[in-house]
C-alpha cells in the first residue's frame, strides 16, 4: 500500500503534526480537531509505504490511521523521552 502523505505541522505546539492523505488534504479531519490544532502549515508531501521509515511514528500505523480515519496526529514526545534523547545525544558529542 503508497500513500502521498501530505502533513501540516500545527502552529500552537512544537511537533504536533497531522498527516493526511494528499489526495483528501484536510477534508476527513474533523473540524473540531482543526479548531485546536490550529490553521495547519504544510510541512512536506511525501509517499508512504509500510517500508519507509519515520522518525517518530509508526509507518504501519500512520497509513492505517489516514485510511480508517483521514488522518494521523503525531502528539509531541512525552518530556521524559526528550530529555532521554538530548542526553544520549551530548553523551555522544562528549566523547568525541
């Protein structure tokens, strides 16, 4: 299964994007959840296959979600996991 994804980054929050089919664009996402996510700004338009990687969701899981539903929301890491991430990083950068 491709997809062409097209997804919008949300103005209110730092990595909260939406993920929609470019084809349907913003039609299927219902409008109270546009309402707090903000006037979505386009990110990029990319095609999706089950083999593609993502960074921080599940490919699986984001095509199934834009079929069922319309759409994928990708919610920012919880702080903790962030926190996880910078110091694994500059442990890295330290020892170089």
């Amino acid at each position: 299964m491709k997809t062409l994804c097209t997804i919008y980054k949300s103005p209110h929050e730092d990595e909260l994007y939406l993920y929609v089919d470019h084809r349907d664009q913003l039609s299927r996402v219902p409008e109270a959840l546009l309402e707090k996510f903000g006037t979505p700004q386009r990110v990029t338009t990319l095609p999706l296959t089950p083999e593609r990687k993502l960074a921080r969701a599940d490919t699986a899981k984001v095509l199934a979600s834009i079929g069922e539903n319309g759409y994928y929301l990708q919610l920012p890491p919880a702080k903790e996991d962030y926190m996880q991430e910078v110091n694994q990083h500059n442990h890295k950068l330290a020892g170089r």
